[in-house]
C-alpha cells in the first residue's frame, strides 16, 4: 500500500483542499475513489476510518487522518517543505480563520448551492429508497433537515439564503483583508488560508455565480486571478475536474443566478 492514500471523490470541494495541498509539498498518494452518489461513504468498512460518512479521508502509513482542514495541517506538519503555515503564532491564528469561514458556514453554502442547481435533478430521478438512504445521513438530523429542505424548495431554501450570507461575510472580510496587505491572504505567499478559501471560489466560478459577490470587489478578483494562474490550483484542482462535471456546473449553475444575485442585493440593502 502506498504511504498516501485519499478517499476521494471527484468535484467534491474538501478534496479539492487536500489535493492541492499535496500538490503543493510535491507528494504523490493514491485514490480511492468513495462514490457519494452510489452511498458507499456509508459503507461499514468506511464509516470506521470517517464516522460522518463524508470524503475525503487521508490514509499514512495505514493511520486515517479526517477532516479536510485537519488533514491539510496534518500534511504540513509531517511534511513542512515549503511550508504552508505562517511561523508566528498571530500568523497561524490569521490563517485559521479562514479555516473557520470554510467549515462554519462556505461549506454548507456551496453544498446547498450546488444541490439546489445540480443535484437536485439527480436525487429525483433516484428511487424513494435511494433518495431516504440519502436524506438518513449516518443520523446526523441538522444535515437531513439541509438536504431535505434544499431537495423541496431549491434555490429559495433558508439554508441556501445561509449560504449566500456566509459567502457575502467572507468576501467582504477578504477584501479589508487584502487592502492592508497581500498579494495572498496571510502576506507574501500561498498558505493553507488561500488553499483553504480556492475549492470555495471555484465552485462557484464554474457554475458562474461568482459575479455576484465580486461585482464591487476588484481586490478580490485580482486575489482570485493569482489563485487561478498558481501552477498547484491548476494540478490540485483544476485539472482533476472531468469535463462532464464541468459541463454540469456551466449548464445548471446558471439557473439559480437570479436568486443568488436578489439575496445578495438584500444583504447589500438594495
Ligand atoms: N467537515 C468535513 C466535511 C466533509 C464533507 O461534507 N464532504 C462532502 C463532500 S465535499 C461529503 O462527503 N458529502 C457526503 C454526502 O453528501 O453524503 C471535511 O472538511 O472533511
């Protein structure tokens, strides 16, 4: 068995933060590919290494490492060339936050976004006992209730709303952020605040909503184009993306602008 192994699923925005974080460090792992939509992150055998039932799961040396931020922060520290954590504690506390912004409130926005414009369509054409063995979740009620909410009322869902606002408090917080210094979120160089922050832009990018929130922010948009063009985003992220997950996100995404850009303009107090 290789020293690194990833469960691993293909769009999937937590992966995407530890690919590019191996990428980063120059390391090599190898995949198992965990098929959300077939369950098998329910799969007994998974559920041991990761008892939420989720992607992605670090393998090393046989040891499983989960959660994506705490797995991005395990690599660093076991493989610290170049380094992706700020040396000084205020550093390190700067950069962390922007793990919180990611696990506290973009992650169930862009997965509510996603399903209310992608995957809702999917979870329809399932059977009643597929969809319930969705909706059941491993027991974690706040997540059926996100799910469930989303799967009835798409784009208008109070959670997807949540997301919105999540999106809109980070940005904004990025842009002040940037003013006072850059070109990367913590100073002169990438570190795990900005690998943390990519998957959550992308996301949103390839669906095409990510004008909504950056129309008045060009800070922001030049941080975004650094991310783009950094050689890790494009091996990490970018290029691992199937064209028929691209054409997915182009073809869907655009059906929920309109509500995107109305919830932002209500935040904004237009
Ligand atoms: N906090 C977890 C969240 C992981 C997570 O929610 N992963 C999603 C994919 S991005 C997943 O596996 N979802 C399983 C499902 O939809 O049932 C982490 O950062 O690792």
């Amino acid at each position: 068995m290789a020293a690194l192994v990833l469960y691993d699923f293909g769009n999937s925005v937590c992966c995407q933060k530890v690919r590019i974080t191996l990428r980063a460090k120059g390391l090599d792992w190898e995949v198992r590919r965990v098929d959300l939509f077939k369950s098998e992150q329910y799969d007994p055998q998974y559920l041991k290494m990761n008892p939420k039932g989720v992607v992605p799961t670090l393998v090393h040396d046989g040891r499983p490492v989960i959660e994506s931020t705490l797995i991005c922060e395990y690599i660093d520290e076991t493989f610290p060339d170049p380094p992706l954590i700020p040396s000084d504690a205020y550093g390190r506390t700067r950069m962390r936050l922007w793990s919180k912004f990611a696990d506290e409130g973009l992650h169930d926005g862009v997965t509510e976004m996603s399903f209310s414009a992608m995957f809702r369509e999917r979870m329809r054409n399932m059977t009643e006992e597929q969809r319930q063995t969705r909706f059941r979740n491993v027991g974690d009620p706040r997540r059926t209730d996100r799910f469930k909410s989303t799967y009835e009322l798409g784009a208008k869902s109070p959670f997807v709303t949540h997301g919105i606002a999540a999106y809109e408090r980070a940005f904004k917080l990025l842009d002040e952020t940037l003013a006072e210094g850059g070109p990367w979120i913590v100073g002169g160089a990438p570190t795990l605040a900005d690998i943390n922050l990519m998957p959550y832009a992308a996301r949103l990018e390839y669906l095409g909503l990510i004008g909504a929130w950056l129309d008045i922010r060009p800070r922001v948009r030049e941080w975004w184009a650094r991310a783009q063009d950094w050689p890790h985003f494009k091996t990490g992220l970018k290029d691992l993306i199937a064209e028929d997950e691209f054409a997915a996100m182009r073809t869907h995404g655009p059906k929920i602008l309109d509500d995107v850009k109305a919830a932002v303009a209500g935040l904004r107090g237009k």
